[in-house]
C-alpha cells in the first residue's frame, strides 16, 4: 500500500474517502495533471501546475491553495511513494453536494486526490515505434480544458486497442487534431508539423518540449493542421505525452509509414529529449 494526496496532506491509500455525491463522481466535473518522474524527480513539474491553474480558471473552480503548496504537496507525493520513475496523477473536482447542474456555494471546497506509481519508461516503444488507426474526434470544442471528462478519449483509445493499435489519430472532419491521449506530429523533408495550440487540443507539455528540442537541432517548425492525406504522406509520424515521451509510429490503418522503420528526424528529437531527463541527484 502506498500514500495518496488527499487534500491538503500526504496520507495512507485506504484513508481517503470519496462522497458518492462528489461532482467529479457525477458529472466529471474537475481537472486533472499527470507528471512524470524521473529518477526521483518530478519533471516539468512547473508547467504541469500552471496548467492545472489555468484548466481550473478555464472552468470557474478555484483552486483553494497556493501552486508552491500544491508544488510541495507533489514532492512529499514522490517521495512518501519513493517513486524513482514513474509518474504521479492529481485531480481536482467541484466538491460534494447533493446532485445539481448549478454550482455549489463558496461553503463547498474542491476535493484534491492525487497518487504515485512506479512505472518504466516504455524504450520498446521509442526504439521500434507503435501501430495507430484514425478515430473520428467526436469530443467537445474544449479540448484545451484537461477536463475528467475522457469518453470521447476512452471510446477512441478503446477502438484502437480493439484494433491492435497503440493510439488514436482523432480527425474532425479530415482534419488531425491530436491522440486520444496524446499529440501527433508529422515530419515532411526535415519540417516538424503538428497542429497549433487553440481550443481543439490539449497544449502538451510534452509537445512543448519537443517544440523547444527542434528549436535546438536546427528543426524549423510549422504548427498547421494536416489532413489525413497529408498525414499518410509524411516521412516520419510522432506521437507524444508525458507517458509516452516520444513515440514513433510506423504503421497508420496497415499503411507502412517510412518503410515501418523509426526515422532519422525522431532518433535525433529522441536525443534531444534525453538530454533534458534530470539525473539522479547523488549520481
Ligand atoms: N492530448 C491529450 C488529449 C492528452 O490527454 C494528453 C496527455 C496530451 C495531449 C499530451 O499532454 P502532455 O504532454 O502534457 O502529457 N494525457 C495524459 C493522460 O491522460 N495520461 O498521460 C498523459
């Protein structure tokens, strides 16, 4: 058994309680963040919490502390756990109150729950890329908002596993969004594009660390939508989020991306990253 976040403390797994009159319960009415750990660290950890903050903001729920208190709580979440890498998952809901669309008063307080695991990084994945399928995006026009509210994302990652696959490509439309869970990227001819950052995706963190590591090696950017067409005629196809780092995908509904093999531009935006995992601290 572990420690989970409850709150404003640090406490055991089997001593949190959730009222079943929880809005998050009810009506996924709350935010989350997930935040990966590396060798006892969490990473990007400050632009995880600005944008629980700014997710929150985005749904009218105040956040009832400080980001250095949430920042705090975090830490102690990783260590009480000693997670060495992993990830943690914090969530914040409306609070409980007897069932009602409307808002409840001030007297309400969010409820904060979060937890830690132990989990590898998926390397298989990065050395010899993933399976994907297109997955018509079906979700609300606030994809911006990381809202609790993940039926369009679960019944689209479910259709991909069915299908053998590891992600969703959601397209409205013929338009490429982005993952069920993640961001997608095409590379055509040594240019990165992936989609810009407005209401129809989830500004990655992950998406803008890989903005700042093409930035780095001389890779030009263009954040433009690509069709479905465009998308099959790239060289090289990414996935990516705080989980899955960079992942290549080679195979799109059993079309062959870039021969089935990883391209040279992800091996070189994979290396990239690599230089930004923090080491461990008595190394
Ligand atoms: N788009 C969507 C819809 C996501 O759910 C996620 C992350 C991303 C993009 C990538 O964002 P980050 O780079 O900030 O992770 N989803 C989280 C999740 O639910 N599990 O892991 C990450």
């Amino acid at each position: 058994m572990g420690y989970s976040l409850w709150n404003d403390r640090i406490v055991a797994d089997n001593e949190v309680v959730i009222d079943k009159e929880d809005r998050g319960y009810q009506f996924g009415d709350g935010i989350y963040e997930v935040v990966k750990v590396y060798n006892g660290q969490l990473f990007t950890a400050e632009e995880h919490v600005d944008r629980f903050y700014s997710s929150a903001e985005k749904i009218r729920l105040t956040i009832p502390y400080t980001k250095d208190k949430l920042h705090q709580l975090l830490h102690q979440l990783v260590e009480a756990n000693e997670i060495n890498t992993g990830h943690i998952y914090f969530q914040i809901t409306r609070g409980a109150t007897p069932r009602n669309h409307i808002f409840p008063g001030d007297d309400v307080l969010p409820v904060l729950t979060g937890n830690a695991k132990e989990n590898p990084r998926p390397v298989a994945n990065f050395e010899n890329g993933v399976k994907a399928t297109f997955v018509e995006d079906v979700r609300w026009l606030r994809c911006d908002i990381k809202s609790l509210n993940l039926l369009g994302a679960v019944l689209a990652k479910q259709e991909a596993h069915e299908k053998g696959c590891y992600e969703a490509i959601l397209h409205r439309g013929d338009i490429i969004t982005e993952g069920s869970s993640s961001n997608i990227y095409g590379v055509k001819d040594g240019v990165l594009y992936t989609h810009p950052a407005n209401n129809l995706i989830l500004n990655g963190i992950t998406r803008q660390v890989i903005l700042k590591c093409a930035a780095e090696i001389g890779m030009p950017v263009k954040e433009e939508a690509m069709t479905k067409e465009q998308l099959l005629a790239m060289d090289e196809i990414i996935v990516s989020s705080t989980t899955s780092e960079i992942t290549p995908i080679i195979d799109v509904d059993g079309q062959a991306i870039n021969g089935g093999q990883v391209g040279e531009w992800t091996r070189k935006l994979q290396a990239q990253f690599e230089t930004k995992i923090p080491a461990p601290i008595n190394a």
